[in-house]
C-alpha cells in the first residue's frame, strides 16, 4: 500500500508597503523561507478619508502576494509588527 503524505494548508498573504521599502520585505520573507512572492505595483485611487483611516499617506505602493504555511501566519505577522514597525500608521498593511 502506497503512503499518503500529508499537506500542510496554505494562506494568502497580501503585504502592502511604501514604494522602495520592498527589498527590506524581501529579504525578511527569505529569512522566514517565504519562497514564493509576487511583487506588484500599486497605486491608490482610494478617497482621502479611507487612506486616512488606513494611515496611508503615499499613492504609490508595492504590493506583495505570498503564499504561506498556515501554522506559520501568526509568527510572521507578529515579526513584521516588529522588523517592519506595522504597528505604526503608514508603515504597511
């Protein structure tokens, strides 16, 4: 009888940042081996009020789509609170 491996979930994680501090995320996602990202180009077309509320100041963001290990979500989230100061309005969300 052939042996069933089993799969450990994934998650999407969409990472929005200032445009020019993606290689700081970057190179924290390698450390976490976070090896699959797409990087993205943005720009806001939201109103004032919503950038206000998201503590956005910038139009001009990078977008960074990731897949993760779900077990993982909770550590990655709590050490971009900390490398990335995502606790602080306008650094990312």
């Amino acid at each position: 009888m052939e042996k069933v491996k089993k799969v450990k979930p994934l998650k999407l994680m969409i990472t929005i940042v200032d445009r020019g501090k993606s290689k700081k995320l970057m190179s924290y996602y390698k450390s976490q081996s976070i090896n699959f990202s797409i990087l993205c180009f943005g720009k806001g077309t939201a109103s004032s009020e919503i950038l206000d509320y998201l503590g956005i100041d910038e139009e001009e963001k990078d977008v960074f789509i990731s897949v993760i290990y779900a077990d993982d979500v909770s550590k990655i989230f709590a050490q971009l609170k900390e490398k990335m100061e995502f606790h602080k309005a306008g650094k990312g969300i």
